[in-house]
C-alpha cells in the first residue's frame, strides 16, 4: 500500500517536469492507475479485517478525493490549448 501511495505522488512530480503537456497527461494516468491500485488494496484489506473501519474509511475517502483531482486536471489539461 505504501509503494502504491507513494507511486501516485512519484508519478504527478515527474510528469509535471516533463517537457510537454501530454507527456504530463500521460503521467496523470499512470498515478491514477496507481490510485486505482491503492484503492483495491484497500478494499481487500477491508474484505480480511486488516484495518480499523474508521482508519479504513478516512483513508479511502480521501483517495476518492485524489482521483477526482487527478481526473480533473486531466480533463483540464486537455482541454487547455
């Protein structure tokens, strides 16, 4: 879970030092993969018992959050001539 979350921070610093916009882009998509990644762990650690459901819910609710910014600044970027 810890390389995952990490991953998705990793991902937007190095695509926002790219040299172009859809480099940046293409960059945004791999850390929301890595989002998506985080947010399976998460779901099966809930599924085992592995995690206090409060802790669990606090955590999943602001990598919901972190998605929705990753999406749209995505959708900004691509729109933005």
């Amino acid at each position: 879970m810890r390389r995952a979350a990490v991953s998705i921070a990793s991902n937007i610093a190095e695509g926002s030092a790219r040299n172009s916009k859809k480099e940046f882009i293409q960059y945004l998509y791999i850390a929301a993969g890595s989002a998506s990644e985080l947010e399976t762990q998460l779901e099966i650690s809930k599924e085992v018992n592995l995690t206090e459901p409060k802790i669990l819910s606090q955590v999943t609710g602001s990598l919901e959050e972190v998605i929705r910014m990753l999406h749209g600044l995505i959708r900004f970027l691509k729109k933005k001539k």
